[in-house]
C-alpha cells in the first residue's frame, strides 16, 4: 500500500492529455506572436510594463529605468 504522500503527489499530477494541450496552445501563441508587427510587439511590451509596474513597486523602490516607458507605439 503506499504512503499518503504518493496519493496526494498522484492527484496533482496533470494529467498528459491536459499537458499536450498547454503544449499545442504554447505553439500557438508562439507562432501567433512571430507574425505581429514590430509596433504591436512594442505595444504589448509597453502593457506587460504597465500591468507589472505597482506590484513591483508595492516590494520595493524601483530604479529610474524599472518604470514603464513613457510612449505610445
């Protein structure tokens, strides 16, 4: 009989039908990204800096070049 921890580790583990289909929706995304344009890779850049900048600040003081960039693509 095994221990409680390999029952616990069991059900935690992803099952491979939900890994493959993370892995195909990873390709995708990928792929999707490859073929923007530079202006909207800048943009999306320029969000992800905008939506991480207050929980970064909440931990800590940020540096002058931490702040998100102040343009708009």
């Amino acid at each position: 009989m095994g221990s409680r921890s390999d029952t616990t580790t069991e059900r935690l583990r992803p099952s491979p039908e939900l890994i493959a289909a993370l892995r195909a929706g990873k390709t995708s995304l990928r792929q999707e990204r490859a073929g923007l344009s530079l202006r909207e890779k800048v943009r999306q850049v320029i969000e992800l800096q905008r939506l991480q900048y207050p929980l970064l600040a909440r931990q800590r003081v940020l540096r002058s070049w931490e702040r998100p960039w102040e343009i708009e693509p």
